[in-house]
C-alpha cells in the first residue's frame, strides 16, 4: 500500500477526538428530565426518531440535536413541558458545545509519523463552526493540508473532495470509525479505507463490519496504520 497512497484523511468524530459518549451523556439527562411522561427508553426512542425525521433540514451536530430535544419534550409531553424543563435541556445543548477536547490514544503520534511524507486531510461531516471549534482547540490543525468539513458523507463529497486535492482514489488512504460514512463510499469510488472501531456509535451509524474487500483494512487503533505504510 505505501507505493501507492499519496493523500490520508481522517474523520474527527470519535476518530481523532471523543465526540459520542458526550451525546450519549447528553441523551441520558434529557431522558431523565421527561420520565414522568414516558419511560427513558421511550424518550430516547422518540429522539432518535425526530433525529432522523429532521435530519436533511438540521444535518449532524450539536445545535441540530438541541433542537431535536427541544422538538421531542413538546411532543411527548403533548405540548404541557414547562419552561424550566426547556431551560435545562437548552443547557444540555450549551454543555455540550463547550466540552474539553480529548485526543484518543496514539492520534498525536500518528500525524506526527506520516507529518511531511504525505498529504494530510481531515474529512468529516457535521456543524461547520462546531467542526471548526473542536479543530483549533484539539492542536491538531497544523498538520493539515486541507480541512473538508462535509454537511453529509456521499460518493459525490468524496468524488468532489478527490478533484478538489488532484488525488485519484487509488493514491487516496481514508480513516475512520464509521464503516457506512468513511469506509464503503470510498472503496466504491476505488480508494483505500482503513475502519478504526470506537466503543460506541451512533445508532444511525452502526453497520455491520465484516467487510471483505483488497483495498480495506481493519485496525484496532489508529497508531496500526503506521504498519502497513512502512
């Protein structure tokens, strides 16, 4: 693979940084804040669903989520939710936009390795000051070449981000956690994917990962990448 691989992208999201389990957090408060509508597991049900529903109109991020717990409370209260409730789940929201940014083990010292022997690329998909934010304070932005911050993962972003870096898919290395957004699109646009697993995903991420192509691999972290572009 080394002969070949020119440009390398990273996904930020539970990829270079923790981003889930501070949702997941998230979710666990606004559900506890309607239990006496609905069970939790009912709550987070009916979330899940105005996630998806609204999902073209907000695209990821915090600020879609919070609008997405505001939109829920008010059904599933049958529009009877005080605005005390409202106030807290909005700081649920403001919380979140000002978690710490925590590195996942071995990042640092990876972009460091491949620093200034290839193209570095972060590709990610989410809210644009949001993915901006979490950049500049993880210290990481330095060592990128391009930042494409997409508003969703398709063939078409990743065709347009391959003629934006001049890059043909078969020179082009994508990591990532998220076998549906980071792996399969690329290997079918004729790249090269590496899956890093995180603990946890998303539900609307979650995918099946017995994946079996020549162009894919499979690591445990992302520090085990450096081993195969020796």
């Amino acid at each position: 693979m080394k002969n070949k691989i020119t440009t390398i992208a990273f996904d930020a999201d539970d990829t270079l940084w923790i981003n889930e389990p501070y949702f997941q957090e998230a979710e666990k408060q606004f559900c506890a804040l309607l239990e006496n509508y609905h069970p939790q597991h009912r709550i987070s049900q009916e979330l899940f669903k105005t996630e998806m529903k609204n999902l073209q109109l907000y695209g990821y991020g915090i600020k879609g989520f919070l609008l997405c717990m505001i939109e829920t409370a008010n059904r599933v209260s049958d529009r009877t939710v005080s605005l005390n409730v409202i106030d807290k789940i909005i700081e649920i929201g403001h919380d979140l936009l000002q978690k710490p940014i925590e590195l996942l083990q071995g990042v640092q010292e990876t972009l460091e390795t491949l620093n200034g022997n290839y193209k570095l690329v972060v590709a990610t998909k989410g809210d644009l000051l949001d993915q901006e934010r979490k950049l500049k304070n993880s210290g990481l932005e330095h060592y990128f070449h391009h930042i494409e911050i997409m508003s969703e993962k398709k063939e078409s972003d990743y065709q347009k981000l391959f003629n934006h870096l001049d890059c043909k898919p078969e020179n082009f290395l994508m990591l990532g956690n998220s076998i549906k957004s980071d792996i399969i699109l690329v290997l079918e646009l004729g790249g090269n994917a590496a899956h890093i697993p995180y603990y946890v995903t998303w539900t609307h991420e979650q995918q099946e990962t017995n994946l079996k192509h020549e162009n894919f691999i499979q690591l445990k972290s992302i520090d085990e990448i450096l081993n195969y572009l020796k």
